[in-house]
C-alpha cells in the first residue's frame, strides 16, 4: 500500500495536496480503496459549499460499504472531480490520481497541521 | 400405561415437546457438555439474580393444539362477515387456491429467509424478481424494491426520499388530502419528527406548491382518477420530487404514473390476491426513476453472476441500509413483506396480463354500470372519472340507506353524514349491482347499461404489461403448481434445517398456529367495517395484549406497529412525548451502544434524535463507565438509551439494572429493543430490568413466521407513558 511523502494525511483516511496556487486537493488513500473493495458510486459536494475542518462532506460507495469522507481542512469547494464520478473504478485504479474534490483553504497553514507519510502509516497499519 | 392417572394420558402440555426439540436427554447431555448440573443451573448462572421474576407469569395453562383452535374458532365466529365495499386501500381479492395452498399455507415458503443471507433462497429471489418486475411494468418505473412494510409508511419514506434527493430549499412537502386518511396520519407524524412542514391541498393546488417533494392519490380516496402530467411537471420545474401513491389493479387499465412524469410511485398490493386480513400484513410497492435508484429505501433484489459465472440473484444497492449505515441509512427499515409480496407476485404470474385486464375491466364496467344506473335514477355522484370507487350524495337518506345496505350484507363507506362511498373489488357480480340498484331504489336493467364506461380514453394506458415470459407461462394449475415447487426446490428453510441467524430468531412456527390465518373469520374483514362486526378481533387482539402485559410487565401496549423497526419507532416516539408533556422537548440525546443492531440508530435520527454511540468493552458488553460518562455529560439533553437485553451478543449484562438507573438519573428513558424477548420470558421482564419502552418483534417471540423477512406485526409496550402517546387509526 503506497502513501506517498509528498502529500499530507487525516486520520479518516483522506490525502491531501497543497496546490502551487494556494488550493488544496482530496482524495482518499489506497489503503482506504484496498480496504473498501469496488468502488461503484462517488457523491461530492456542490461547488461553492464552505466547508469546516472535519465536516461530512461526500460519500464513496463500494459494493459493501458507504463511507463518509470528511472535509481535511476548513475551505470552499471550487472543483469536483467529474471524471472521477464516471469512473468510480479509477479509484481502486490509482487513489492519488483520482483525485475527489478541491478546496479553497479558510488557513492555508491547516494543512502542515495534518499527518505527514510516516504518521499515517502508523494509523493505516495499526 | 393403562397403571398410569388418567391426568398423565391427557397429555395437556403435549405441545411443548412437539415444538421444542431437544428431549430430557439430549438436554442432560448438551448441559454435561458445558458443565452445568441441570437447565435450571445454567439459567441461573445466565440471568441474573437480581433480575429475576419472583413468580411464574401470571398467564392462564397451557392446553394442547386443538383445543386452542377450539377457542380461537369460538373467538373468530364473533366476527360478522359482510361484503365490504368500503375501499381506502383495502378490498376485496380472490387467491387463487394454488397460491394459497403451496405458497401461503408452505412451510417451504413461508420459513425461507432472506433479510441477510438471501443466496440461500434462489427461488425466493427469483419469485421478488417476477414482483419487482411486476412493479416497474404497471407504475412505468426503472426499478422497484422488494417490498415495503405498508403504503402508509411507504408513503412516509417518500417524502424523506424526497428530501434527500431534491435540491429545493423549501422545508415543506406536498400531500394530497384525498390520500388515504391513514397515510396522511403516518405522514404527518414523520414530518413533524423530521422537522418538516406539510401543506395539504387538492392535486390541482399542488402545481403551485412550493416545496421538495409531494404526493399525490392515484385514484384518490373518493375514486377520482385525474392525469397528473401536468401538475408533476410543474411540481418538478421547482425542484420538487412527486410521488403518486396507487393502485396496482387500476393500473392494469391506468396511465402509468411513470408516463405522467412521477419520480416515486407505491402503493399497497394487497388487492393482488392477498386477503384483508383486518388491515394486514400486506406488501406495499416502491418503484421508482433510476437515478434515484441509491436513495431508494428497503431491500433490492438483483441479478449477478456467481464464482462460476452463472447467474445468480442476491441483494443489490444493500450499502444504504440499516445495518450498514446504521444512523445515515436511507431509513429504518430492516425487512419487507415477502411473503405477502410473493403472493401477489404470483397472482400476477397466474393471471398475466390479459387475466388481469380481465379482472380489473369487469370492476370497472360493473362500477361504472353501477353509477349509470344512479345517475339515471336521479342521484348525483361526487366522482366523474373513476375506476372502481365513487363517491355518491345520499343527504338525509345517508344513515338509512348505510344500515339497510348492512342489513343486506353490505358495507358501504361512510363519508360524511350525506355522502356514502362505494368500492367494487374483484368479487363484485352483477348480482351485488342488483342488489345495491335495489338498496338505492334503482330500476334499471344491468344489460341496458352494459356499455357504461367511467375512464376517458386519454387515461388508459397504452403500452403493453407484463410481457415477460415469467407472466405468460404458468396459466393453468399444473404448470403454477410445478413452477412454485421449482422455485422452493432452490431454497435452504426451515423445513430442511436449521437457519442459526441470530437476531431474527429463527424458529418453525407450529402447523396449529398458521391454521386460522386463512379462516374466512379473520381474512376477509376490511380493516374499516363498523366496530361490531369486528368483536372477535377485537377480543383477541386484547387477549393478546393482555398475554404481552403479563410478559413485559407494562401495562400498556400499543398493537400497530408492523416490524420491530417500527415498533422502535413507534416506541422512541412515545418517549419524545414523554419529555414533550414535561417541558423537555430540547431533549434529543439518545445513547445507543456500539454493539445495537442498525436499526436502532436508524430510528433513531427517523424521530430527530442525534444518536451518541455508547462503547462497548473487549467481552462486547456494554462499558458502564462510558455510558456513566456519557449520560452525564449529557444529562441536561438525554432523552433515551437504547438497549437490547441479554445483548445482540447474548449477554445478559449484570449491569442492566445501574444502566437503567444511571440514564434515568440523567433524565433519560429506557428503550429496550425486545429482539432478545425470548430469553427474557418468564425469567425476567422488560419492566424488571428496569426498561420504560420495549417492542415485542412477534415474529421472533411468537408465532408469526418470518417467511423471508415478513414482519407482520411487532408491539410496543410501555411502562407509563399515556395512551395518548401511541398511534392510532383513523
């Protein structure tokens, strides 16, 4: 299961990309699509929801589970991933890829405050 | 033996070891095996003793099998049978006897079982296959579910299906107020426990609405049949999800709700063979568009393929229910009604569609003959367009002409003191339109008035029913009886083995038990026949209710609710009054351990409140200093705990009696979920541990057979919440 160091984590299970142009992207890990099987439907936030840090925010549903994915960081919503939705395998293709939704940070410095690699790999392999 | 008393021939407790298993010595030896001395030690080093009843319940000797259907029999003959023509989702149907006898009256059948282990029951799929396809075909839907508990709460699911799926701001849902009068009260009481508002008003009203979602009667409940396209187009240009709750036999002939423009579309299927019954049980349909298809409630049948990669049917969409997402589930419900699903299923099966045009246009033009010759007679009928219901003015006649219709064996439907309603079913003849002509002063000749039609061209249907083979093959006796034992031949029930699936309590329900479902007595009253005609259900019912006081040690019970996700909810309910009549309705905390079946938490949002999950320690018990915590830290907000006793681990947890008194320190209540009863009677009580609100799942405790998850009834029983707290019916 791969968790790249460039990125950031939570403890749910999202990753995290600070963008060169302040915004922030989503997704979920491979450990979190190796542990929810086939993924067959993805619902996203609507574009312009402000979201809080740790807020309910989408949905990604495998053959066995709907699971919550929450909001890493407080910001607006400013682009989904379409792509994604027509293609809810990609997930399972490559996690870091497919990539969820994008955030406009309310604190840009909230994500040096998530996990970084070695941490959350602790968390998954615990 | 002829040395023997004659008390020890009489055999009067015969029952019990007909219908409990192990003898004296296979229970000698299963308790050497784990130790214990005898039954009575291992239940004393299970239950508690600080639990347990000081005296055996206060219930009358058991007598053998036909002797209780002696009394029953006496009990079912104070029930008067008449022809009810009364309507409002109930009527009268015919069930072919090939149904009755090797679907309702099959073990094979009705023991099968699927709520979460459904590849065990191919045939049982394949015959919820053929009803969800029946479904789809007559309300012009992409898809249907298995099943619903009734059309009320289907109804009730609608509208929260609706404020899922729609985008509107609005905070209020549409209801037609010539819906049915029991699904308006369902609806309101959902609505008010969702925090949603309810504007009521005529379908033609409803295309002005502003709201997320509305339903709309399809025949409404005085028989009017309108078409509804434009008014759900308006409904939708708003953002507004439309349900049209219907009727499968009129649409045999009806424009589909689904060619009007419906996202939703239910009903109950009762009038498909499946008799009265005195309100139930009965299946209700939901079908609906397929982009909705991941908001629809309940369960869904599908076909898949299995490790070999041939076709296999299992359960589909399952990720939104209740024992996976538990308080974000699309709802509470954790069943259906398959039983009574699969029943209408194959009336569809037996009769196909030409069968069924059959049926439904000889109760149309019998009711449209019927309101020719009224009209004729100088009468004037509240209802133009109609297929089988109209509403007809009787002024200062009214009172007179309902009690010489009774007299005559009819009931009519009461409107209003100058309005009477009739409904023609499927054993409607021509004579019973003779004789009704001859209660209303009528002369005309029926043949005369042979070409009455009451539909106008543009609300029948057009397209074709039914077209798969499944509903064109099996027309003849031989070939439906063949056909349903293929089916029962794919599947594991209890008539073959043991299905150990906890929680639902699988058991064989004695032959004697299942007899009187189909006596007429008790299977063709309407649910709305004039109170004495019904004193032999009413007298059981609180027999029944009075058995239920002595088992939980509540004395009241409220008999409505038809599955132990309803009874929870009925019963958290009862709470939230509670609290409402003492000036605390802020509190809206209910603690829920983590080992809880789904439905708990599901219901527990259903009635507005937010659910704090309770952990449980590494034996799976509950951690008492976590709820202590927990409960406090609460306190000014607890509402309810929810438990379930011995635990969904089989625990009978010593803490109950602190656990009880702790959350009532707080303010809270209990609700026991009584999936476990069994183990409880007569060894403790719901009231002893300490509970305030419990529901009975009868269907695990009592002799209703589960039948592939069919409910049929659940109880909810309280401590001393007032009556006034429990639903009724209108």
């Amino acid at each position: 299961m791969s968790t790249p160091t460039s990125l950031r984590y939570t403890e749910t299970h999202e990753w995290v990309r600070m963008e060169p142009d302040g915004t922030v992207t989503v997704g979920i890990t491979d450990h979190a699509q190796n542990a929810l099987g086939d993924v067959v439907f993805l619902e996203l936030p609507d574009v312009g929801r402000t979201l809080k840090a740790g807020e309910n925010c989408a949905i990604v549903e495998s053959v066995k589970a709907a699971s919550d994915i929450y909001a890493p960081i407080a910001g607006e919503v400013i682009e989904t991933n379409q792509a994604a939705v027509d293609a809810p395998e990609s997930v399972n293709a490559d996690a870091y890829a497919a990539w969820l939704f994008k955030l406009k940070p309310v604190n840009a410095d909230d994500v040096a405050k998530l996990l970084d690699a070695a941490a959350y790999d602790k968390i998954a392999n615990a | 033996m002829l040395n023997l008393p004659l008390s020890a021939l009489e055999r009067r407790d015969d029952f019990i070891s007909r219908h409990i298993g192990p003898d004296a010595a296979e229970t000698a030896a299963m308790c050497a095996d784990i130790g214990v001395a005898s039954l009575a030690t291992l239940i004393s080093e299970t239950v508690p003793a600080g639990i347990r009843l000081a005296a055996p319940l206060a219930i009358a000797a058991a007598v053998p099998e036909h002797e209780a259907l002696a009394k029953l029999k006496a009990i079912a003959s104070k029930n008067v049978l008449k022809r009810s023509l009364i309507g409002l989702g109930y009527y009268d149907t015919i069930l072919p006897k090939v149904i009755l006898r090797n679907v309702l009256e099959n073990p094979g059948w009705y023991t099968a079982y699927t709520p979460y282990q459904a590849e065990i029951a191919q045939g049982r799929l394949e015959a919820l296959l053929n009803w969800q396809q029946m479904v789809m075909d007559l309300t012009g839907m992409a898809l249907a579910n298995a099943s619903l508990l009734d059309e009320a709460t289907a109804a009730a699911e609608a509208m929260a299906m609706a404020r899922r799926a729609s985008k509107s701001k609005s905070n209020a849902f549409f209801v037609d107020s010539a819906a049915f009068p029991q699904t308006i009260d369902v609806v309101k009481t959902r609505a008010k426990y969702f925090g949603w508002d309810l504007v009521f008003g005529t379908a033609e009203e409803a295309a002005s609405a502003d709201v997320f979602g509305a339903l709309l009667q399809y025949p409404d409940k005085t028989g009017a049949v309108r078409d509804l396209t434009d008014t759900i187009a308006a409904l939708k240009a708003k953002g507004a999800l439309v349900a049209v709750a219907s009727d499968l036999m009129a649409l045999v002939l009806l424009k589909s709700p689904g060619e009007m423009g419906a996202d939703i579309a239910l009903g109950s299927a009762q009038r498909f063979g499946v008799p009265m019954g005195f309100g139930g049980p009965h299946a209700a349909f939901f079908a609906t568009r397929d982009e909705h298809k991941r908001s629809v409630p309940g369960r869904i049948i599908g076909v898949s393929v299995d490790a070999r990669g041939k076709k296999a049917l299992r359960m589909a969409l399952q990720t939104r229910e209740q024992h996976i997402r538990r308080e974000k589930a699309n709802s509470n419900i954790c069943t259906s009604q398959v039983l009574l699903a699969n029943m209408a299923g194959m009336y569809a099966v037996y009769h196909g569609p030409k069968g069924l045009q059959t049926i439904a246009s000889r109760i149309h033009k019998l009711a449209a003959i019927f309101a020719a010759g009224l009209k004729g007679a100088g009468y004037t009928l509240r209802t133009a367009q109609f297929f089988d219901t109209l509403d007809i003015e009787t002024g200062d006649k009214t009172a007179t002409l309902h009690a010489d219709a009774v007299a005559a064996g009819y009931n009519l439907r009461h409107v209003s003191d100058t309005a009477l309603g009739v409904s023609f079913d499927e054993k409607t003849t021509r004579d019973d339109v003779s004789a009704l002509f001859g209660l209303f002063g009528v002369k005309a000749d029926l043949a005369a008035l042979e070409a009455s039609v009451a539909l106008p061209e543009s609300l029948l249907r057009t397209d074709a029913i039914l077209t798969h083979p499944v509903f064109n093959s099996h027309h003849t006796e031989h070939e439906m009886l063949r056909y349903l034992k293929k089916l029962q031949n794919r599947d594991l029930a209890l008539d073959h083995s043991m299905i150990s699936l906890g929680s639902c309590t699988m058991k064989l329900n004695a032959t004697s038990e299942m007899i009187p479902v189909t006596w007429p007595e008790f299977s063709d009253v309407h649910p709305f026949v004039p109170r004495e005609q019904a004193a032999g259900y009413l007298e059981m019912i609180e027999g029944l209710a009075n058995y239920l006081r002595a088992v939980t040690g509540f004395p009241a019970i409220c008999m409505q609710p038809n599955s132990g996700a309803q009874g929870e909810y009925a019963g958290l309910i009862a709470i939230r009054r509670y609290h409402e009549a003492r000036g605390d309705a802020h509190r809206n905390i209910c603690l829920i351990p983590k080992s809880a079946h789904g439905t708990n938490p599901a219901s527990a949002q259903m009635c507005g409140l937010n659910v704090v999950v309770v952990d449980c320690d590494e034996n799976g018990n509950v951690d008492v200093a976590d709820l202590k915590a927990k409960a406090e830290q609460h306190k000014d907000n607890l509402a309810a705990l929810m438990i379930t006793y011995p635990s969904t681990h089989g625990v009978f947890e010593e803490a109950v009696k602190d656990i009880c008194a702790t959350v009532h320190a707080f303010g809270g209540q209990v609700y026991m979920d009584g999936a476990n009863l069994n183990a409880q009677v007569g060894l403790t009580s719901p009231a002893t541990i300490g509970a305030d609100v419990s529901h009975m799942n009868l269907h695990k405790t009592f002799c209703i057979p589960q039948a592939s998850a069919a409910p049929a009834w659940a109880r909810s029983a309280s401590r001393r919440t007032s009556p006034r707290s429990w639903p009724t019916m209108p």
